[in-house]
C-alpha cells in the first residue's frame, strides 16, 4: 500500500509547479490528492485572535486514508522545523522538496546552525525531491550510501589530481633542466631574473606560476646552479650533472 501510495504521490508532484511558496504548494497538493480519493487534511498557518499567525506543530498535509501518511513541504533542503512537524505526526514520513532535482543532504551549503543532521533525517521515511520532471524518492539510508560514494569518487578525482599535477611537476622540471643546457650550450645562460631579454627569461620561455618553484627546487637540490659562463660572461643557470666549461 505505502509503495502505491508512494507512487500516486510521485505522480500528483509532476504537475505541482516549481514557482510557488510551500503553503501554496501544501494547499495545491492537498487539493489533487483529495481528487484522487485520498482523505486529507491541510494544517496551514491561521491568524490568532490577537492578531498573530501561527500554525500548529503538525506536518502540512496528514492522511487518514488510503493509510496513515505525514507530508511536509519545502524547497531546496528540509529545515528542523519541518522535520520535528514530520516527527510529531502519526504515519509514514515524508518530506517533499519542490525545488530540488535530486537531494544531497552532504551539499548543503547553509550555515551550520541550519544544515540538519544525519540524526534528523533518520526520522524520516522518505524524501521526495521534486524540482525535475519526474520526482526522485529516496530514502535515509539510500542517502548514507550515496553520500558515501560520492566522497569515496572525490577522494579519488583529488588523487587523480593530485598524480596529474605531480607528473606536470615532472614534465615542467624537465623542460626547465633541457633549456638551461640548451641556453648553456649557446653561451646565452637562461634565468629568473625578470630583466632578462625573452630569449634567455626563463619565466617568459615557460609561462606558469610553478616555473620559479621548481627552478628553485632544482637549484637547491643540486640539479641546477647559478654560474657565470667562461665564455660569454653571461650569469645564469648551469644544469651541474652536465659539466661544461
């Protein structure tokens, strides 16, 4: 029963319309759902007779029939308001969000006080992400397992990343190394110097902010030096393992 009334849901949300508030999406909803047969009641926010508005700590839509059911209604991320409304009405739990595609609680870019927690949305049955064309049902612990994939794949683009900017460093050393011999080789040392003329600008020759870093790098670790040539009288880098004059 829950699995069909899970799926009539899905269906009335199809034709909710994303550009609305949630009362008014509350009160849409309730609407279709009464055509179809269900037995609902719409709790929306009523003014006091002191003039204040309030709304009772209830989800925003109870069903009594086909079968017990709490729907609550909010856009991108569900709020702790909405999910202790959902906790505090009899029936399967399900929290609709009108704005989002597919609900990643791990994406939440609130401020803290605001994101909920795993704790929270454990309470919950079902969470109905309805801002596409077809609505997307998940579940508490479909999301874990989801949320856990995907820092297992960032874990692993961050790596990957991490083994393309080494072989970047690899490359940009070599190159580096292979223009000091060749500048070497015609008495014309290249570099860092920023006054240096293009041909011999080591910056210039390699554009790239790691340029200055690994030369540094290579000149500490002995692959490089900063030498005179005999010849030209040039100042500039000398790659050591070759020799030369």
């Amino acid at each position: 029963m829950v699995d069909e009334m899970l799926a009539q849901l899905r269906e009335e949300l199809r034709f909710l319309g994303r550009g609305r508030s949630a009362s008014r999406a509350a009160w849409q909803l309730a609407k279709r759902l009464r055509e179809v047969g269900w037995t609902v009641k719409l709790n929306k926010v009523e003014r006091q007779i002191d003039g204040s508005y309030f709304r009772a700590m209830r989800a925003a839509i109870e069903v009594s029939y086909p079968r017990l059911m709490a729907i609550e209604i909010g856009k991108s991320h569900p709020g702790h308001k909405q999910i202790e409304r959902l906790v505090k009405t009899p029936g399967v739990k399900v929290m609709v969000l009108m704005w989002s595609r597919c609900y990643e609680p791990w994406t939440d870019s609130r401020i803290e006080i605001n994101r909920v927690q795993w704790r929270e949305l454990d309470q919950l049955d079902y969470i109905l992400a309805s801002g596409g064309r077809d609505p997307v049902q998940h579940t508490p612990a479909e999301l874990r397992l989801a949320e856990a994939e995907a820092r297992h794949l960032a874990a692993e683009r961050e790596r990957q990343a991490e083994l393309d900017r080494e072989r970047g460093r690899v490359e940009l050393a070599s190159k580096i190394m292979e223009l000091a011999r060749q500048g070497w080789a015609a008495w014309q040392p290249v570099g860092l110097d920023g006054r240096l003329p293009p041909p011999r600008n080591l910056v210039q020759l390699l554009p790239g902010r790691d340029t200055k870093q690994i030369t540094k790098q290579l000149i500490e670790c002995g692959e490089l030096e900063i030498k005179r040539h005999p010849c030209s009288r040039l100042i500039g880098l000398h790659p050591r393992q070759d020799g030369g004059p």
